[in-house]
C-alpha cells in the first residue's frame, strides 16, 4: 500500500553526512538504541495554532526549558515501529497506521494533544526517505522507529499541557536478543506490578517503564532477562512481560493469550501474530490465565510453548520461568510453533511473502 506525503515538511538535510563506508561499517552490527540516523522529524504543537512547523532536521539536542513540563509530571508517550528492506531494497513499513492509531489513543489517556494520523504517517515516511540508508540490510536487521511526544509548556502548575513536541528519532537494529541465544528465562514477579486497573497500562507512556524498571532490576540479578507481571489486585493473573505481550501454545495445537481488558497494552504484534494463526487454522483464545494453572500445565505438557512478542524484538521463544521459590523448564529449544508464527510474520515484514492482510506499506 503506498499513500503520499501530504504535509509539507521543511527539510534541512545535514551538512556534513557521514560517508557511505562509515555507515556501512556501523550497519554490520547495529545492536540496538546506539547507532542512529542523521534526520529527525519534528511538529510542534500549540494550544489555540494547533499542529504546526513540520521540519526535518539534522538530528540534534532539544533545547528544553527546565520547567517543561513533561520534567516533572511525565506528560510523555511515544512509539516503536520499523522500517523493512525489501528483497529488491525499497523500504517497508509494517502496519504504520495501527501505530499512529495508537498513539492517537495514548494521547488520549495522557491529556495530550492529539497527532492526527496523517501528520505522524507523514513524520514517519518523511523520515524513513531521508534516512533510508540506515535501513540495513535484512539479514542484519532494520531500522527501528521512535515517534514520542513530550509536554513543553514552561510551567510548574499541574495541568495539561498547552504545548507539545511530536518528534520521530530513528535507529538501526540488529537483532534485539542475540540470533541463536535461543529461549530466554524469565522472571515472574510477584511482587511490583506494571498496571492497574483503570491506570495508564493500556497507553504507550515512559512512565509505564519507569515503573517497570525495579522489577527489571531484580530479573537481571536472578539470571533472567525479562519480567512477566501478574495483575495488580490478586496477583494471579498472567498479564504481559514489560515491553511484550506473552502467548501460550498448548498441546491440542491452540494458542492462548490474555484479553485486553485495560491493564495490557494493544501490541500490534500480538495483534498480527493472532491474525496470522487464524488464518492458518489455529484456535486462538483470548482468555484470563492464572499463573498456577500456567504451572501446572508445564508439568503436565499441556503447555507446549511460550513466546513473548513485540516489536523491538518480534517473536522470542521463553524457555524457563523462575520465581524466588524455584524454576519451571518449558524447553531448552526453540518451538515449531513459535519458530512457524515468527517465520511467517517476518517474511511478510520483509516483504518476502504475498501481503494478503494490506499490512505492508510503503514510504510513497
Ligand atoms: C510496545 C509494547 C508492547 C508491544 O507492542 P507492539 O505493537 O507489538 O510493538 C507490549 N507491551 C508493552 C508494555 C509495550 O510498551
């Protein structure tokens, strides 16, 4: 699907842009979050002007008053998308409008202005097209994309803002978790939680993270690498991990995952992968799953595989969780399902495949 560009941005390529060599040598293992591009789009938002002065820019420090407000009171959201090369080099977006969606929704949640989905299609495309040579290569990786408002009004008062920056960084990455590190071993907490009911967990804000972050501090020192949080009121309920969501695949060939119902936030990739399993047969259930039962169906084989998915990461197979009381082996490897459902989803990211859902997009 390719639609044009109908805002006109202002673009001020860089001056001095990094040689062709340079940047090939940084492409060839990215990472993750260090290698940038040279661009960033930014629309500055107004109370009473609205949307207005959409640049590209030479990627650069912000100038912020120290009274901004998202400094004190986290009037923040933001986004994670990509960009894809193609078999024959074009760049690719994968299903940039339930981002922009999305965004819109977690506007919504955090009393900001709202991005109108045009405007941040536009941001993403435009700079997608400047910076298309930090996409590297598929086999490395892509470039990963990050639209994020923030709350600029000089004030100190507690209100919403009357001003907002909606910027779009980009990075090259590699990778997230190393390629053949196989499943990870996660870490169930059971003690912080990442939302409640009727809180923020359904809005793609910083402050989510931040609140996420001591439990990820204590997965680390337990040998883990990610969190899986439970639900805040009886801490029985699998919810998703801090930046995923979790699936389930059991032995009558279903897949089972928990119901969006205000405190797991609306992964694009969940939503993809579930979409994906339908149309190939599978029963997908969208059901509460209490972290007991979870164990109980490891030791009994109920419970064949469990992934977590997301963006930044796509499809990463969980092969032990381990709480303070002890450890549940799901698998060493990884499972023909989940390896199935990964291949499936990048092959149409990467434009490899017939794009038979009208995900794949291109920048115009
Ligand atoms: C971004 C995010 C996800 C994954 O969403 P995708 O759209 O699949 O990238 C899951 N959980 C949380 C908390 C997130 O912030």
């Amino acid at each position: 699907m390719s639609q044009p560009i109908k805002t006109a941005f202002t673009i001020t390529p860089k001056a001095d842009r990094i040689s062709a060599a340079e940047r090939e040598e940084l492409l060839k293992a990215p990472g993750f979050g260090r290698v940038f591009s040279e661009h960033m789009a930014v629309v500055t938002y107004t109370e009473g002007k609205g949307w207005h002065t959409p640049e590209i820019l030479p990627r650069q420090p912000l100038q912020l008053d120290p009274a901004a407000s998202v400094l004190h009171y986290a009037q923040e959201i933001f986004e994670g998308m990509k960009a894809y090369r193609s078999p024959t080099g074009e760049p690719l977006l994968f299903r940039p409008d339930a981002n922009a969606r999305r965004f819109r929704r977690s506007a919504e949640r955090m009393a900001m202005a709202q991005v109108p989905e045009e405007l941040f299609l536009d941001a993403v495309k435009q700079l997608v097209k400047i910076d298309a040579d930090w996409i590297p290569a598929p086999e490395v990786g892509t470039l990963y994309i990050r639209p994020f408002m923030i709350a600029t009004e000089v004030a100190l008062g507690v209100k919403p803002s009357a001003e907002y920056k909606f910027i779009v960084i980009a990075c090259a990455a590699g990778d997230y978790f190393s390629k053949d590190a196989g499943p990870v071993t996660v870490w169930v907490e059971e003690n912080t939680v990442r939302a409640s009911r009727g809180g923020t967990g359904e809005a793609k804000c910083g402050g989510n993270y931040a609140a996420s972050l001591t439990a990820q501090q204590e997965a680390k020192e337990n040998g883990c690498h990610q969190v899986l949080f439970l639900d805040a009121s009886e801490r029985k309920w699998i919810e998703e991990m801090g930046g995923m969501n979790i699936v389930a695949a059991l032995d009558d060939g279903s897949l089972l995952t928990p119901p969006l119902k205000g405190t797991i936030l609306h992964g694009i990739t969940r939503d993809s992968l579930l979409t994906l399993a339908r149309s190939q047969g599978l029963t997908v259930r969208e059901e509460p799953y209490a972290i007991d039962q979870l164990y109980a169906d490891i030791a009994s084989g109920r419970l064949r595989e469990l992934f977590a998915c997301g963006t930044a990461a796509v499809v990463t197979p969980i092969g032990t969780l381990k709480t303070s009381k002890g450890e549940h082996v799901i698998s060493k490897e990884t499972g023909a399902v989940t390896a199935s459902l990964r291949q499936a989803l990048c092959d149409m990211q990467f434009g490899r495949t017939h794009d038979t859902q009208g995900w794949v997009h291109t920048v115009g």
